[in-house]
C-alpha cells in the first residue's frame, strides 16, 4: 500500500503527540504524585453532628502539621475561628492563621447545597459536595493573606462566602508584598 510522503510525517507525528502524552500523564502520575481531588470518605450530611463537623476548626497535629475541618453552608464557611477581617462592602470574613510552613490538610464538606473550595495562589480546589468529605493538603510557605473562597454558584450570598488565611512568619508579620 502506497501512504503519501506527507502522510506518513502526519501519521508519525500523531503517534510521538500521542506517546508524548502519555508519557506526560505516567509522569505526572508516578513522578510529580498528581491526582485528582476526590471525596475521601462519605458522610452523612444530615448528622454532621455526630463527626468532626460538629466543631469545625483547625487541630494542631504537632510537627507543623495541622487538619482543618471546615463546614460550607448558605452563605459561609465555618472555619471555628472567631477572628474577623473587614472587607471592602460593609461585611467581614473570618480569618484563620497558621505559622510559615506550615502543612495543613483541608477537609471540607457541605451543609446544604454544593459549594466550591479553592485557595488563592495555592494548590487546593474542591468540589463540596453534600455527602461527600474532599480534601487537600496544602503546604504555606509564603508568609501573605490568601483567600479561600466559594467558586461554585450556590445562591444569594456566593459572592461573600469566603475567609482568610494568614501565613505568619516566625515574628508572627506578614509580609507586605501583596
Ligand atoms: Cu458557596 Cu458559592
């Protein structure tokens, strides 16, 4: 069978593009540890009361390791923190702070409807899911003020549900270099 000079390059070419890119994702996978978010456990999003959920907050695991229970719900993320920052239209966020360096994994769930879960500048984007427990573990090695917020459409209010987080070094500053 006769193939064209032109399409034997295009044919070659496919087939590199195409190992290429599994190569990529073998990579990705077995080298660099991607993987997708996923819900880590189910729950019960009726009795919340009865896990962790029921007092959403930060533990200190010791060794700069910390887990955060956050609960998301019409129209705030209840992070346990009684710390409130002003924003610019007339409302506050709460704020929650972790020491430079610190390793935090997030677990988040929903109360009500489904929220969404990312951290500006930083490598955490959740679906929240009723039922659904999704985590994320993320490193802060940046002192700054980031904001975690609500990226999936869930009402009125979306666009206030959020809270910051505060990265403090040593001296307990943030930088300012925002
Ligand atoms: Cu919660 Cu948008």
């Amino acid at each position: 069978m006769h193939i064209d000079k032109y399409e034997r390059y295009f044919m070659i070419a496919a087939a590199g593009a195409l190992g290429l890119f599994f190569a990529a994702l073998l990579a990705s996978t077995f080298i660099f540890g991607v993987r997708l978010p996923d819900a880590g456990s189910f729950i019960n999003p009726n009795r919340l009361d009865e896990t962790a959920f029921a007092e959403p907050g930060i533990r200190d695991m010791g060794g700069g390791r910390y887990e955060a229970y956050i609960l998301a719900r019409m129209w705030v993320f209840e992070t346990g923190s009684d710390e409130y920052m002003e924003m610019e239209e007339g409302y506050s966020t709460p704020v929650v702070r972790f020491p430079l360096g610190s390793v935090v994994t997030f677990n988040i769930t929903s109360r009500d409807v489904t929220h969404g879960f990312i951290i500006e500048r930083h490598n955490a984007n959740i679906e929240v899911i009723p039922g659904h427990v999704g985590t994320a573990t993320v490193t802060f090695d940046q002192p700054g003020t980031y904001f975690a917020m609500c990226h999936e459409f869930c009402g009125l209010n979306h666009h206030s549900m959020h809270f910051a987080i505060i990265v403090e070094d040593e001296l307990g500053t943030v930088a300012s270099s925002q």
